[in-house]
C-alpha cells in the first residue's frame, strides 16, 4: 500500500514539474517576439499660433522722381552729387539767369510806378481832380503789373532747380556748362524711407486681407534678418488675367540697410491666436483626411490619438482638439509603430 502511495506522489510531482516548465519555456518565447521600438518625442505646449500667406516681393520706392528743369540755359553750377543726401526744396543746380534779372527789375520798376499813381489818384480823388473812373483804371493796370512782377521772379526760381522732396540723388545726368533746354531731365532722387512691395494675392485671400496687417521681410542679401512692415492698401479690383489683387505693404527702413529692387520674402500675417496647444510638425500623421499622434502612454507603450488641426507654422502645428499641454507624443519612428508593439525612448540630448 505504501509503495503504490509512492508511485502515485512521484507521478504527480513529474506532471507539475512538466508544466511549470512548459509554462516556462512559453514565457520566454512571448518575451523573445515582443517587438521593441527605438522612438524620440517632444511635449506639447501651450504657445501662440499665426496664420499668414507667404510670397515674393521686389522692393521699389514710393517717392522716386526724375528731376527736370523749367528754364533753358547754360548750366553754371552743379551742388550736388550721386549718393548725396538732399533735403525737400534744397538747391541742386543753378542755370544762368541774367535775362530773368533783368525782366525782374523792369517788372519791378513798372509795378512801383502803377501802384505810386494809383496812390497818389486815391488822395486826389477826395479832392475832386480825380474821377472814379481813372481810379479804377489806375487800380487795375496796377494789379496787371503786379502779376507780371510775380511772373518775372517765378521765372528767375526756375535758374535754380529744387529737391522736390527730401531723398538720396541716385543719378546725375548732366556737366556744367550743357545748353540744356526746358524739361531736361538732369537728377533722379529716391527716398529711401519711401520703400514699399507690392504683392500680388489669390482672389480667395480676398476676405482676409486688410489694412494695418504685420507683415515679416527676409532677403537673401541679409541673411538672418528680419525687417518689419504694414500693409497700407489693399487694391478693390481683381485682375482677371491671374485672378490676383494687389496688396501694398510700408517696408521699415529706420535702419537705412534697403534699396529699391531688393528681392524678398514676404509673410503676411493675417490672424493670431494665443495660449493654445502647440506640437511639433514632425508628429503628426496624416491619413486621408484625418491626422493623428502616437501619445507615450507610459515609459514603454503608446496609443494613437486622433487630433484636430489648426493653423501651421514653420516648425509646429497647432491643435484644435485631440491632445492637451504636457502630453508627449512620439516624432521619430512613429512610421514604424503600431498600437501592441513597445517604445524605447532614446530623445537626442542637447546639452552633450
């Protein structure tokens, strides 16, 4: 009896021996085929997002004039020259001007002899030797004269040629001493602190656009420079051609680093928004019409979150629903992530 006792134990003992081992070596298997994935991630935050349209712009001044002369004659004196700065009604040229000063002072001549006539007829008038008829000639012959005087010093201005505003002379086109004639083209001036670019706009940016909007400058001649500016006007027709407007934008110059023709990107900023969830683009995926983000659920696992997309800037995403500040969320790797698998978080150390 003790012995089939025996016999009986010794087999139950090598049943559950068995097991224990079976159960064992499964273990081992599952652990052995759990895929492991190596993945970097960020947070999300809280920041401000900006919608903006982007396109390319040529600088050109605002107040940019050839300047033309209004006399003929011998140039006696040039007073300035390219590159120099001028301020508004600033003497730039001087023309001969004997001829103007000689019919200034028979001009002047003729008015004070009217004028001391007609003087002498109001007092006379009082006395009955002069009618009122002779006063009223010697008034209007004297008005005629003043005119003529007026004409004859407008004319002797006109030897010398102004600044129409205040600028830089870009171009001079003639010497001393040129016989030049009226309307002779002799000085271009620009005014730097005039600089605008005009941007041409799709019909369907339309409702967005209006006066006052920031505007941000880059140029490849400046590199890592940012200039500020503002749209001024924004044109009430659509050209039918390119199905454009027109949009003008003030450029600062404060700095007096532009000049007109300058090539730039331009990035108008038409709505901003503050204090809302912020991700970086490199998270997000896209299927179809939806967009989601792998969320690390703890230091191993993730889930997948479908999100609401907001506006997008250069380097993030904004998120309208879906995921909230703290959260993070995979950026490298999540191609290759499905929802069982498991995450290494291996997050590039900046500070090494």
């Amino acid at each position: 009896m003790k012995t089939q006792f025996t016999a009986i134990m010794f087999v139950l003992l090598t049943a559950c021996n068995f097991s224990a081992n079976e159960n064992n070596g499964n273990k081992d298997d599952a652990d052995k085929d759990q895929v492991i994935v190596n993945v970097e991630t960020s947070k999300a935050y809280s920041g401000k997002s900006i919608a903006t349209f982007k396109s390319t712009a040529v600088l050109e001044a605002d107040r940019a004039a050839t300047v033309t002369t209004k006399s003929a004659g011998v140039i006696l004196d040039i007073l300035v020259e390219e590159g120099e700065l001028v301020t508004k009604d600033q003497v730039l040229l001087v023309l001969e001007s004997d001829e103007q000063q000689l019919s200034l002072k028979s001009a002047a001549a003729n008015y004070e002899k009217s004028l001391n006539n007609f003087q002498r007829a109001e007092q006379l008038v009082a006395k009955g030797l002069v009618n009122k008829e002779q006063l009223d000639n010697l008034k209007f012959d004297t008005k005629a004269l003043k005119a003529i005087l007026d004409q004859a010093e407008m004319n002797l201005s006109f030897t010398q040629v102004k600044a129409p505003f205040s600028g830089i002379i870009t171009r001079r086109h003639v010497k001393i001493g040129n016989l030049i004639q009226n309307a002779t083209a002799v000085f271009e001036v620009i005014d730097f602190n005039s600089l605008q670019a005009k941007i041409d706009v799709p019909e369907h940016q339309l409702g967005i656009m209006n006066s006052g909007l920031q505007v941000n400058f880059k140029f490849d001649a400046l590199a890592g420079m940012t200039v500020n500016g503002q749209v001024i006007r924004v044109s009430p027709v659509i050209d039918s051609a390119t199905g454009t407007f027109q949009v003008t934008v003030s450029v600062d110059n404060s700095d007096n680093m532009l000049i007109p023709g300058l090539f730039a990107m331009a990035e108008i900023v038409f709505d901003q928004r503050n204090d809302v969830v912020l991700v970086d683009k490199d998270a997000i995926i896209r299927e179809d019409e939806l967009s989601y983000v792998y969320v690390l659920q703890d230091s191993t696992e993730v889930i997948k979150v479908a999100v609401t997309l907001g506006y997008e800037m250069l380097d993030s995403y904004e998120i309208v629903s879906g995921l909230m500040v703290g959260q993070e969320v995979v950026t490298t790797g999540k191609n290759n992530l499905t929802p069982d698998v498991k995450v290494n978080v291996v997050n590039y150390d900046e500070s090494i």
